[in-house]
C-alpha cells in the first residue's frame, strides 16, 4: 500500500507543485535574456566500460555529454560493492582503471563540474558480485559475508528453494539489518567525501528469476526470516507467495530507502537522491494498476510510493523498450504516462535503452518522453542508457560514428529535441524546505536494539494525523517531511520490557530532530 506523505501543509504542497517543474519552455530572465529551460538530460555512464578508467577517458566522456546538451552525469561508482574511487567505504575496484592515485571519482567530479555538469555516483544497492574469481580486497563484502561466511555473518540474499547464487551472481538481502547498515554508511561515505551532485541508486530491489511475475522468490536469508517471524509470532516459513511475507519484504526495501534519504540529508541536505527505476512488462494502465506490476509485485520496488512518500527524489525509469516493435513501443507509451502523472511533487525522468534502437527510434522516444500527457504533465527529462552503446548499430557502423549520428539527430535542426541548453530541475523541497524530518533509534539499556517496534509520530501543535512506523534491525525509525511542530513520539514496548518510551521533539524547517528516548530495560 503506498503510504502519503505525512503532515504537508499548504504552503509545502504549493512550493513542491511549482518547484516540480519538468519540461518547461524558455523564459525570458530579468534581464530580457532567454533563460534555459528545466530539463533533465543525461547518459549513463556503466562502469563495465570505458569512460572514467583514465582522464583522458573521462576528457571525452564530458565533450560527448556537452556534445548532446546534456547537463548530468549518472556514473557508475559502486559497481559490485567496490568503488570506483579511492575514499569510501567501499573497496577500490578491481577494474583496469589507471593506478592509484588516480581516482575515477574525483576526476569525473572536477571536469564535470567544470563543464557546467552535474555528477551522480551511480551505485549499485543489492547486488553483491558476479564473477566466479573474488574480489582482491579482504574487506570487501563478498569476502566477509558472502559465500564463505556463516551464521549472522551471512548476508546473501537466498531463494525459498535454497538457492543464493545465480551462476557467479551473489545477491544481498535488504532484510539483514547488518547489510543495510552498511549500505547506509557507504552511501554516506560517498556524500562526505566527494563533491557530488547527488547519488543514483540502481538494484534498489529483490533480484530477478522469480518462478513466476507474481511474488517474489528471494528475501529468505536466515536473518530475515527470523525477523519476520518475530515480527509477526509466525513460527512457519512463509511461502513465496504468502501476502503478509510479500508485504513484509516490500517494507524492508522501502524503509532502507528511507533511511538511505535520510542518511544523505544528515550529511548534505543539497544531495539528490535518485534511482533506476523498474518498468518491465506493460504499463498499470494495462494490467490493472500500480500494485498489479511487476515492479511492485515481483522485484518489490514501490518507486511510484516512494516518491509520494518524498523519500525519493528523483526516478530515473530505466523504459528500456524498442521503439519497432509495436508492442514495446505500446509499453514504452504506458509507463512514459504514468511516471509523468505519478511524480507527486518530486520528479520523474525518462531513460530509454539506446542500445536497443537506432538514431530515429531513438529520437522518437526523446519526444514522446518529453511530450505532455493527457492529463499535461510532462516527464522531468531524459537519461540514455548508455554512453557507452549510443546506438543498436555500434556494431555494424562503429562506436564514433554512431555516436556523432546522435549528437546531430539531437542536437541539429529547428525542431532537434535537444536544440539549445537545459538546466537540471531545482528541488525547492531542498533548496527552500518547508518541512522537516524525525529519526531515532530504540536501544535497550544493555545496548540490544529493538527491532519492528511501532513508533507513533503525534502532533502536538502542528496539523495533520498520527503516523506509525516500525524500527528496523538496528533499532532505527524515521520520519519524513514533516510540517514543523511539536510532535510527541512514542514507542509501543514489547512484552518483557519496561520504561519510558516517550518524548517529544521540535521539528524544525529544512533539519533532522532526533528522538532521544529514555533508556529502556528489560523485566528481571
């Protein structure tokens, strides 16, 4: 079920509808001067080829994105949980990249930046590696809590029939506390020590090769049963299909993303949060609504409740579809609609598959992503995917070719998609915030967290209605985008436990208030 966003006023809601611009027309500045119109344009940029493994690499990738008009830059650093920097949590890359120092990163950041693009460290959220040779550093997590590693150590994901590894492809399971924390951190990381514009979260879902497009198989590491079942006083394994274990599984995918929102806002509240979003099969016009997918049903991505929730603020939809086959093109229409009528004050772009089309497919789908629905909204803007397979005719043609086939289609001619300059569209819920955010965490007084604890957020002076959420297995909870107020936050303690677990908090414009509550103990 998609949960509102909590507590917005009036005054938010008016700023988020006239700072979710997209497609806009140029305007004129208050200098008489034509000003570039708010349009997302970017490549992604994969790590598995080439474009940042040298400067020179990283030289061409930003002549061939200004090339385009593109403004943004979606690059992959956190590939298989090994960066492709040199200051993170994460452990360098085992990648041919040029020797340190050179930092792939840093150097993205510096002449990005100072083309006048933007930077989104591209990661990878849920797939662990997929090679059959490990990764050289003995910190990486493949190594610590991979295949190798027992007990709570262990954090693959695993399907119901046993199964973890699919081929080399090893997977985490966003139900261990102990994975997403350290997500959260390395994500963090990422934010503190590099100048980026914004992190760009892909796999940020259950892994493919479910037996059916209805559940999910995955989501039964160890860990994560048992939390289930403590959560819920089931003793059973749940069967893939069983609606409370689906929904159980959902909720953890959701409530690392907000944790991951919130974790970025304590460090830099600028930083944009995106992600690749699913789209596969048709659209929900087609197969009876959001919830029906196989984005929400099958991979359990609630992209469209995260954006209404504003704990996500941009969805990069990867609409991978071939624009000549009529019923791809059919799908591609579909979600084109939806995602631009479900941006919910945040924002939604259109990323097709390059490599999937040629140049006039392509510049197709740039104008039906950009053309205003029915209803007259209008996608935030396009990302291709990817700089490195411009064209389904790289092969035959050549990659320089091809490419400059792309620049012309979009960039040449009267009515060329891409004609004159855009700028990124603001985030005015950042840049000027009408809200803010409320985060804690239950601890007992012996250090033990306590997990699925409802925490009930209350107005005290603000408008609006108690909402409840459950502590993760770190005992952390947060709230989103909250009007400022007094709230009262209150944690409904299991049996066994005793103390006070109430307090209040000032929750104040544009910043996190953090609900200290009173140590808690458990019963002699």
């Amino acid at each position: 079920m998609r949960l509102p966003r909590v507590f917005t006023t009036l005054a938010a809601s008016l700023a988020l509808l006239v700072g979710a611009f997209t497609a806009l027309p140029a305007q004129a500045d208050s200098t008489g001067e034509t000003a570039a119109p708010a349009q997302w344009r970017s490549y992604w940029v994969d790590g598995f080829n080439n474009g940042v493994y040298t400067p020179a690499q990283v030289s061409q990738l930003v002549q061939d994105a200004l090339d385009i008009n593109a403004n943004a830059l979606i690059v992959q650093t956190a590939r298989r949980y090994d960066c492709f920097c040199n200051n993170a949590l994460y452990p360098r890359t085992d990648a041919a990249i040029a020797p340190a120092p050179f930092d792939p990163l840093s150097e993205i950041v510096r002449q990005g930046h100072a083309a006048g693009l933007q930077v989104h460290a591209w990661v990878n959220v849920n797939t662990m590696w997929n090679s059959a040779t490990p990764p050289r550093s003995p910190d990486h997590v493949f190594n610590q809590h991979g295949p190798s590693a027992t007990g709570a150590d262990r954090w693959l994901n695993k399907k119901e029939n046993g199964q973890e590894l699919v081929g080399a492809n090893a997977y985490v399971d966003p139900g261990h506390p102990a994975a997403a924390d350290y997500i959260v951190r390395a994500i963090q990381s990422i934010v503190r020590n590099y100048d980026v514009d914004g992190v760009n979260l892909d796999y940020v879902r259950y892994p493919d090769g479910s037996s059916t497009t209805t559940h999910s198989d995955w989501g039964y590491n160890d860990v994560s049963v048992a939390r289930f079942q403590h959560a819920t006083g089931r003793t059973d394994v749940p069967a893939a299909d069983d609606a409370q274990w689906t929904e159980w599984r959902r909720a953890q995918m959701t409530n690392l993303v907000r944790k991951i929102y919130l974790g970025i806002w304590e460090v830099d509240p600028q930083a944009r949060l995106s992600m690749d979003a699913i789209t596969y099969g048709h659209g929900p016009s087609a197969v009876g609504g959001w919830e029906r997918t196989r984005t929400y049903a099958e991979v359990l991505q609630d992209w469209a409740g995260w954006l209404d929730e504003g704990i996500m603020d941009t969805a990069v939809t990867m609409n991978y579809k071939r624009n000549w086959n009529p019923d791809q093109a059919l799908m591609y229409s579909e979600w084109s609609q939806f995602m631009a009528d479900n941006q919910a004050g945040r924002q939604a772009v259109n990323g097709p598959a390059l490599y999937l089309n040629g140049i006039a497919d392509s510049v197709a789908q740039v104008r039906e992503a950009l053309r205003p629905t029915a209803a007259g909204n209008t996608a935030a803007g396009w990302s291709g995917y990817s700089y490195a397979n411009p064209t389904m005719d790289v092969a035959a043609n050549g990659l320089a070719t091809e490419r400059a086939k792309l620049v012309q289609a979009l960039t040449q001619g009267a009515d060329a998609p891409f004609k004159d300059p855009a700028t990124v569209p603001g985030m005015p819920w950042k840049s000027a915030p009408t809200d803010g955010h409320v985060t804690g965490v239950l601890k007992l007084g012996d250090g033990a967290v306590l997990d699925q604890v409802p925490v009930t957020l209350r107005p005290l002076t603000a408008g609006g209605e108690s909402v409840t959420r459950l502590s993760d297995g770190t005992g952390w909870f947060g709230f989103a985008h909250v009007a400022p107020g007094v709230y009262q936050v209150r944690a409904d303690l299991p049996e066994g436990v005793t103390g006070s677990p109430v307090t209040v908090v000032t929750v104040e414009k544009g910043r996190i208030a953090t609900a200290s509550l009173p140590l808690l103990r458990t019963l002699p």
